[in-house]
C-alpha cells in the first residue's frame, strides 16, 4: 500500500510505503523511515479458527466480569470438525470441566436479568446494580428452594429505586417470566432483609414520587403533550398537600382528574390497566384531592367553572 508524503531528505512529497509489520512508513525513493511504530487502527479480518467452519474474525471474548470467580475470562476449548464423537478427548473434557459451576449460575442470572432490563428499556448502570446485589444475596445466602424468577425481579426492582429509575411491581412482573407481583414482593422484602443484616443497618432504596412514573404512564395512554404538562404540574402542586397515598395512586388520580378536563377522557378501568391500581383506589385518591382541585390544577388548563363541572367523587 502507498500514498504520498513530503519527505526532508529529498525535500519534495514523494510517494511513501507503509511497512505494518514494522510500523514504519517509508519513503520509497530515498528509504528514510518517515514515521517508525506507528498503530494501524484498521481491522484486522482474520479468521483464527483454521481447523473449522467458523469465520467468525473476532480474536477477543467479552469484557472481564469483577462478579465472577474468574473475572469472566475463562477459556473454553470448543470441539473441531473430524475429530469424531460428540465429546472432547477425556484429558481436555476433565480441564474443561474445571469451570466453577458458581459462575456458571451467576452468568445465567446475569442473562435473565439482562433480558428483563432489555425489555423494559433500562440503562446498564440499573443492570449493573441489579447483578451486585443479587451476588451479594447468592453469596450471604444460598437462594435454593425460592423462586429464582421472582428473586431476580425483585434485584431488578430494588437496582431501579436505587438509581433513581425506579418501575412498579407491576413493570417489573410483566417481564419476570412468570413471577406474581405477591412473589416478588416477597422475594423484595427477604433480600431487603438478607442485606440490612450484612450491613447491620437499614438500606437505602431511594424515594420514590409520583412524577416518576407520570410520563410513562401518560405516554402509555397516548396523552397529549398538553395534558402531559398540566398533570406534571398538578403532580408538583399536589406533593404540598398532606395527602397520604402512594406515588403510584397519586399519579393515576392525577391522570383521570387532567384527562376528565379535556376531550380525552380516559375511563378508570384504562387507567387502572395502565398504572396497576385498582379502580377503587383511583376513585379513593380522587376523593381525596377534590377539595383541592382549583389550587393544584394550572389555569392554563382549566378555570373553575371547568373543575365545577367536574363529577364528585
């Protein structure tokens, strides 16, 4: 391969050769080494595996892993066609089989809740955290005999409220492979348990407020950016009252009051399905917030004869 390059023994831009086995380029007419260990940053399509159908060009495994035994660079020693029988020589199945069986489980649990994190559109920090506590818990505690779906879930959910992305049991159960939402509650509330008694004091896991999960609920119902703004406001003021309830059922009040303002109504039931809450619940958090409409709703949104016109609860 050539170009050209100015080069200062023949004082003129001549034509240069790039040596990649040297990392030199040199001047083709002269021979001074213009530039010497040089990086070639191109790459590099060879294929290592001769001796196989493989054309896969990747020369390196994944990144090292700090929660497995072994750091997640172990070799594994793949069998070659022509070889004969469905098994490897007996010497190299015993080295092959020197594998921890500990990382073998940690990997698969660190697959199952990279796939729910996937699902529902979490960063990898969440994913991160999600694995280290579960390692934690597998290390103080071996989890044989519990449901290992809802375990899992329940390490994805407690990674969420701890990086301040935190999703509703139900988020969470609709990708934990068949795990109830009373299961993962359970499965939260012994983990929970299991780690304060390793630090010998309470865990933190990050409070949580209705505006958190407003936009995606919001976006789920196809709400207007209007509407998305007036509820987002409404959330704001109503975290002044003294009103008891969980984020979550605050939030989907907040929802059916903005969305029985305009020409989108949402039915409770749609809200509920949505949300997780119960239709009941809705309607209990509404009651509590009518009192307070025309102080926490924007009047950009709605005047008082519309909150007027409003049914009662």
């Amino acid at each position: 391969m050539s170009d050209s390059s100015y080069c200062p023994d023949c004082k003129r831009s001549t034509e240069v050769v790039f040596d990649h086995s040297a990392g030199d380029t040199v001047c083709s007419e002269c021979g001074l080494v213009l530039e010497s260990h040089s990086i070639d940053e191109t790459s590099e399509w060879r294929t290592f595996a001769n001796e196989s159908g493989d054309n896969d060009p990747n020369r390196v495994g994944g990144p090292s892993n700090p929660l497995l035994s072994d750091s997640g660079l172990t070799t594994m020693i793949s069998k070659t066609k022509g070889s004969g029988g469905d098994s490897l020589p007996s010497g190299l199945g015993r080295w092959q089989s020197r594998g921890s069986a500990a990382d073998r489980n940690l990997l698969h649990a660190f697959n199952v809740i990279a796939t729910m994190a996937d699902r529902l559109g979490l960063v990898n920090t969440i994913k991160d955290r999600a694995n280290e506590i579960y390692k934690k818990v597998e290390d103080q505690k071996p989890l044989r005999g519990r449901n290992q779906d809802a375990i899992l879930a329940a390490c994805l959910y407690i990674a969420c409220r701890q990086e301040d992305k935190p999703r509703t049991v139900k988020e969470i159960c609709s990708v934990a492979n068949g795990a109830t939402k009373k299961e993962i509650g359970r499965a939260k509330e012994y983990i929970v348990k299991q780690l304060e008694l390793e630090m010998g004091q309470s865990m933190e896991m990050g409070t949580i407020h209705a505006g958190d999960f407003l936009k995606r609920f919001c976006s789920h119902l196809s709400m207007s950016k209007q509407a998305v703004k007036a509820a987002e406001e409404t959330v704001q003021k109503s975290e002044e009252l003294d009103i008891r309830r969980s984020p979550i059922s605050l939030a989907a009040a907040i929802i059916y009051i903005i969305t029985q303002l305009s020409e989108e109504k949402k039915a409770v039931k749609d809200i509920s399905l949505v949300t997780g809450v119960a239709e009941g619940t809705v309607r209990n958090v509404y009651k509590d917030l009518y009192p307070h409409l025309s102080k926490i709703i924007p009047n950009s949104y709605a005047n008082e004869e519309d909150i007027k016109n409003l049914v009662g609860p």
